[in-house]
C-alpha cells in the first residue's frame, strides 16, 4: 500500500519548530556523509515554466526520495520575479532500507501556526534559515529585522523565533505601508512578540541582531554599511544560471552588496557546490570580481560537523546565503508527515504494492 496525502491531510501536521528540527538532522546526516544528498536541479522551458528538483536520504530518518515543484516564471521589466502558475509540489517517499515507495505527497507543507501560508518551498526554506540562525546568532539575540512582508517572510520569522527563542522584538520593512502594517499586526498576535512596521529599510536594519532579507529583489535590500557588529544576516534570494542563459533576465538577482560581503567575518552557504553550480550574484559573482574568495566561505557541511567553529565572538558579523540547498532535510520534513498522518489515519491508501519486484 501506498499512502498519498493531499494538501488537507498535510495542512497542521507538524509544527515550525518540528519542522526546523527535521531540516537540522537532514542536513546533520549530509555533513556526515556527502553522499546522502544531491545538488538542487532545474530545468527551464522555453514557455518559462521552471521544474525543480530536490534530493535526498536522510539516514536517520531511513527514508530516500525527492521533492519536485513547478512554477510559472514572470520576469517584469523592473527585473523583479513573481509566478503567474504554481503548479503544485509533489514529494516522493521511499524506504531506505527496502526501496519501497511509501508515500506522495501533493501541496505544500502548512505548520500549524501559518495554515494560510503556502508559498514556493515555504517551508524547507525557512528552516534552513533557522538553522543558519541557530548555529551563527548569538545566543542572547533579542532583535530581529525583516526585510519583506509576504508569506515567505511570515514563516522566516516563526522558524527564527521558535530556534531562538529570545527574540523580543521584530522590525518589518517593505515597500507597500499596508502589507507591512498587516504583517506586524498578524505576527504580533501568533508569535506573542512585539512585531511593529517601519518606514524604510535602516529603520529595520538599525540594531538588529539579526537581519533576514526575504524578497522579490533584485538589486541589493539595504546598505552594508548599516549593519552593527555582532549582527547574524541572511538572504534566501536564490537565482540559477539557467534564468539567464536561457534570456529570461539580462542579470541575476541579489539582495545584498558587496560592502556587506566584506564587512562579514563569517559567511556560510547550504552548500559550495550548489553555489558553484547555480553561479548565482550573491556569492558567485563577487567572487569572481574579488571581492571576496572562496577561502572566506563555509558551507553546512563544514559546520555541522564541527570542520570549522562558526561564530567565536559576540562582535563578529555572520552571514548566511541560503541556497536552497536542503533535499535531504525535506526528506526528514517529509518521514515526519508520513508517520504522523499513519498515526491519525490520514490520507488514502492506494491499492499499490509499494514494490515493482521483489526477488523470490
């Protein structure tokens, strides 16, 4: 039998912490050996639809398999990326320790605290974010800025409050008055922390001891000459080198300049290879310049298994560049929904040996 779950069977099944804590161990078992996981792939169509592909075998978890996703890229003449069609993701179980099929899922992840939210890969995303958070912060970290004001943004600052859970304050910037004033309001509510909007970009930057850049940009989000020591900052912008080859965009997107390159002590990637793979303008670009090299950045793996130390003072600036490198803790994300919808009898069960065959 296998077990599909639908987008109402999944929505509420696991919390963000729950969720961040499964990213945590996938990516903890790929630190330990690389080849438990697979760099992110995509593919463009000529018509701009993009597929995406993102692998891995989480050993603890003792489950392998995939998650795939599908958007219809619209690139406007301003440069910034939205998606007219988000076709809907589809995850793909199976058991590590006898290649069965398990478990399909369709939709994306809802936790429990954002049931409304379900934008792009929302969810993995996030809690690679706080896992860069948790390991490169500091430890008494009370504020909090956001840049971005949209779903993406709503799930980075419950995943970055539920791994730190110090965070007092939070100070949200975007463009549109209305959307950040609604943001703070519903973030103030569900997170019992004080979220207020601010008029621009310093405002929230300002004192923050940690920064997340979550937007649809593609010019740098704020001056990196505003950032206090000590700040931990990150970005999730992520574009691959597909988008411009293929003559969607004339230059890749990026959030951040190359003064706040400079300025970090520490930066650290989900992965060097996806990095080098995707030749993206965050880190790629300026390297070739060089503005900073490749001596300078770390990736999880190095972190997580203890190859390098992370922040080793209160005064250091760490940065994080998620690159949407972290098949291997959907995976963990995706055993979680499997065992949890089992335990509450949700989903349909198909009528399908798990098996193709079976020596005899």
């Amino acid at each position: 039998m296998i077990l599909l779950l639908g987008p109402e069977d999944m929505n509420g099944l696991v919390t963000i912490k729950e969720a961040v804590d499964a990213m945590e161990q996938g990516l903890k078992d790929w630190a330990n050996n690389p080849e438990l996981a697979a760099l992110r792939r995509r593919v463009h169509a000529p018509s701009g639809a993009r597929v995406t592909v993102h692998q891995g075998a989480p050993a603890s978890a003792g489950v392998t398999g995939l998650l795939t996703h599908c958007e219809q890229v619209v690139i406007h003449p301003e440069g910034y990326q939205t998606y007219s069609v988000r076709g809907r993701p589809v995850r793909v179980i199976y058991n590590a320790n006898n290649s069965e099929l398990l478990a399909i899922t369709i939709g994306e992840v809802r936790v429990q605290e954002l049931p409304e939210v379900n934008n792009v890969a929302v969810v993995p995303t996030a809690c690679a974010t706080a896992v860069g958070v948790k390991w490169l912060a500091r430890k008494n970290s009370r504020r909090i800025g956001i840049l971005g004001s949209r779903g993406q943004a709503k799930c980075q600052l419950a995943a970055c409050k539920a791994i730190l859970p110090t965070l007092e304050e939070a100070r949200v910037y975007s463009p549109t008055p209305e959307n950040r004033t609604r943001f703070a309001a519903e973030m103030t509510e569900l997170l019992d922390m004080e979220v207020r909007p601010v008029t621009s970009a310093r405002e929230a930057v300002k004192n923050a001891d940690v920064l997340i850049s979550v937007t649809n940009s593609n010019v740098p989000t704020f001056d990196g000459n505003w950032l206090a020591p000590g700040v931990h900052l990150c970005s999730i912008v992520s574009s691959n080198i597909g988008l411009k080859r293929g003559g969607f965009v004339k230059q890749m997107r990026r959030e951040v300049d190359d003064t706040t390159l400079r300025r970090a002590d520490i930066i650290v990637c989900n992965s060097k290879d996806q990095e080098k793979l995707d030749e993206p303008a965050v880190l790629w670009e300026p390297i070739q310049r060089g503005v900073i090299s490749w001596d300078k950045v770390w990736d999880f793996q190095e972190l997580l298994s203890g190859k390098v130390a992370g922040r080793t003072s209160d005064q250091q600036i760490s940065f994080f560049k998620n690159n949407a490198f972290w098949g291997v803790g959907d995976q963990v994300i995706g055993a979680l929904l499997y065992r949890r919808a089992l335990e509450r009898g949700l989903g349909t069960q198909l009528p399908i040996d798990g098996a193709e065959y079976r020596e005899r």
